[in-house]
C-alpha cells in the first residue's frame, strides 16, 4: 500500500479530477479527514457500476479517513439529470423511503460498523421552505454558471426540466451542510458529478469564506477493453442484492471478465498488492487457461459484497456444473446456480423419462430424438447417466422434491421445477 492515499489511487487508475491536487496530498497526509459520497434511493439496490466511486471511499477507510454516505432521500425524490437524455420518472416517498432502508443495509455491509457514518439529505432538504431555500442559497448561485455546467448543458437541446436544473443546487447544499456539521472535506464522485461537486465548493466558499478547505475528486469512467461500458451482463445490470443477482451469477460475472481487462479491476475492485496483482497477472498470461487472475478477481469481489461462505458455495456450484456432479447440490445452490438456464415446470407425479422429456418439459422435440438420446446415454438425470428407456423419474427423489436437473450431452443443461 502507498504512503499516501493519492498515490494509491492514482497506481490503481482511480483518479480522473481533482480540485486541488497539492492541497488534498497535503492534508490526507496530515490529518484524518471526513469524506462523503452519495448515492439517491432511485432504485431497491445498488449495482456493480455503484461500487466504482465506493470502492474509493473504502480505500480512505483503509487509509484511516472517515468515510460518510449520504442517502439522497430528498434528492432521489426530485432525480439526478446527469447521465441521462429525459426527466426522471418521479418516485412516490413511500418506494423512496423504502428504498433508502436496503441501501442503508448494502452499505453497512460494505463499510462495517466502525469509522463509518450514514447521514440522509431528508433530514435537512426537508425542512427548507421554498421562500428559505429561495433566499438562502438560490441567490447564491449564478443561472449562467449553472448553464455552463456539463451536465446541464448537455440537456439543453432535449430539454430539462426546472425540477432537474436544480439539483446541483442541492447537492451543493448537502456538501456545505455536510461540511458545517460532519466536518466533511472532501467529495468524491463519478466523473459525471464534477460540475455537482464544484458547484458545491463554490458554495461552501461563499458562505465560509474562500479558505475553507474543502476538495473535490472523480474517478474515471469504467470501460472494457472493446471500448464498452463496464457493468452489464448478459442479463443486465448485475446487482449486489442477491435477490436480484445471486451470488453464483455476481462470482460469474467477474470470473468471465477477459483477460485484457482482469489486471485493470484487480487493481481497482480487490485490496490486493502490487506483488500479488502483478503475480496474477503473469499467471494468466503463461496459462490463460487456468484463469487464475479472474478466479482470484471473482473471490475478492464477491468475498467483499457477500461474505467468504458466498465465494464458498458459487466455487462448489461451478465445481458441480463443470463436472455434471450435481447430486450433492443443495436446492438454495440448484436456485443459484441453474437460474439462468433454460426450464419448465412438471407436476410431482413419477413420469417414464422419455414422457418426461417429450411431453411434460419439452426438452426433446420427438419420442425418437428422446430414445435416441437417452440409449446413446446422452442424458443425466439429477448428475446421474440414464440409458434405459423404462427408467422412471421421481421428482420427490432429489433436491427436497423441488427440481430435476437434466443434462443433455456435456454442457446442456435443463431445469425443471416441480409444482406443488
């Protein structure tokens, strides 16, 4: 680890914008300082794109800074304008609120319970009338400025609404009240906020006085090797709600990242050292087919969102699906590891398995193909190679009666759930 923050992250390629370069070396290296970073309850979950700016404030935790995340409860209710081509479609509060709560719990998961702070910018938005916040600080911000900002400006074509237009305002608010009462220093962002984050200096000068130390950073934007962007699957955003992404899928999704990209996201997605990354990398490149720097990418990162016992159990499901072992699989591991795969539903009566294949699931188009098949002994039921046509499949006889798994040839695989 470097001696200093800024160095860091600049080896780890997480730095994009800075403020006051001098100034924020100089004080990391004097003093522990807080430093905040928001995110708007938008959505039930946070995503892998997410983790880019958090895991920058992570590493300030590491380094022994007081890292501070600010739930946008108010902001969330109005909708950020960065990113995006059209007006937000307005949450109701009740799904803002409850949004607010999982976030919350994806974040102490993240960041611990200790040298760590969650504040919500409801608690002070809300108490603002318009006629104060009109006096307050609308008169402090200059229309023309507020035009020139990237992030404005690359709305003015489509359009954006009033509502939109003032949310660098408050943002702007919530870093000064955020300064005045946390003592927060710094804000750190995707390189989308830096008109936000700036916006917010300018304010915390005018009302504090212009030796206010206060600083802005953003990290780069993500992008693959192939010049797209990083944090889509095959399947769309790959969440760190494993509800909604399990934790098989999210170890797959950074275990299949390509090589040209892997040494990349170790440095910026593990904790790992220069030696150990550097390590890695050489590995790959001496035996891409072991993969070694994509596995270890995948145990860090998963090890990081969803604990040791989830990279545990997605090792144990690849394990199974690779081999065609899968008898030992538990029915939570089955609804892992086999949730993207094609499936059907069958009753829980026992079924002749070439019926079973043609007629209740449909996996064989022909009673002659299933025959065929099953003879040739092309087809495993529950990990277990049948070639009798007579066999009979009982639903109740694996995986807590709630599937079968059929394998078809070496990588084929089916899923069938059982209906009660």
């Amino acid at each position: 680890m470097a001696d200093n923050i800024i160095d860091e992250l600049d080896w780890r390629g997480a730095l994009n914008q800075m403020t006051d370069e001098e100034g924020l070396r100089k004080i990391t290296a004097e003093k522990s300082i807080s430093v905040y970073c928001g995110t708007d309850p938008t959505g039930d979950s946070l995503h892998v794109g997410h983790l880019i700016p958090f895991m920058i404030l992570k590493r300030f935790q590491q380094f022994g800074h007081h890292p501070v995340i600010l739930i946008g409860g108010a902001t969330g209710s109005i909708g950020d304008p960065s990113g995006r081509n059209s007006e937000r479609v307005l949450q109701s509060m009740d799904v803002i609120h409850s949004n607010e709560k999982k976030l919350t719990a994806q974040m102490k998961k993240l960041f611990g319970t200790e040298n760590f702070s969650i504040v919500n910018n409801y608690d002070w938005q809300s108490q603002y009338s318009m006629l104060e916040f009109l006096r307050d600080f609308g008169k402090l911000f200059s229309v023309n400025s507020m035009l020139a900002k990237e992030v404005v400006a690359s709305r003015l074509e489509t359009g954006i609404s009033y509502t939109e237009f003032t949310y660098q305002i408050l943002q702007s608010v919530d870093f000064l009240t955020l300064y005045q009462q946390h003592d927060v220093q710094l804000q750190i962002g995707g390189a989308d906020q830096w008109g936000n984050i700036t916006a917010g200096i300018d304010l915390i000068h005018r009302v504090e006085g212009s030796d206010a130390k206060v600083f802005g950073l953003t990290n780069p934007l993500m992008l693959k090797s192939d010049g797209t962007k990083f944090g889509k699957s095959a399947g769309g955003a790959v969440w760190l709600d494993p509800e909604k992404t399990t934790p098989y899928e999210f170890y797959q999704f950074w275990f299949n990242q390509d090589d040209a990209d892997v040494e990349k996201f170790l440095k910026f997605f593990t904790f790992l050292s220069k030696e150990e990354i550097a390590d890695l990398v050489q590995q790959t490149k001496d035996q891409p087919q072991k993969r070694a720097a994509q596995r270890r990418l995948a145990e860090e990162v998963t090890a990081f969102v969803h604990g040791q016992a989830a990279v545990a159990e997605a090792e144990e499901i690849s394990a199974a699906l690779f081999s065609g072992d899968v008898a030992d699989l538990t029915a939570s591991e089955i609804e892992q590891g086999f949730a993207s795969v094609p499936s059907a539903t069958a009753t829980s009566a026992q079924t002749n398995i070439v019926e079973f294949l043609v007629d209740v699931t449909g996996i064989e188009k022909s009673r002659r193909q299933a025959r065929e098949d099953v003879t040739n002994g092309a087809i495993s039921i529950n990990g277990e190679k049948v070639r009798d046509v007579e066999f009979t499949i009982d639903p109740a006889a694996h995986f807590d009666g709630k599937f079968v798994i059929v394998r078809r040839g070496k990588k084929k695989y089916f899923l069938v759930r059982i209906a009660n």
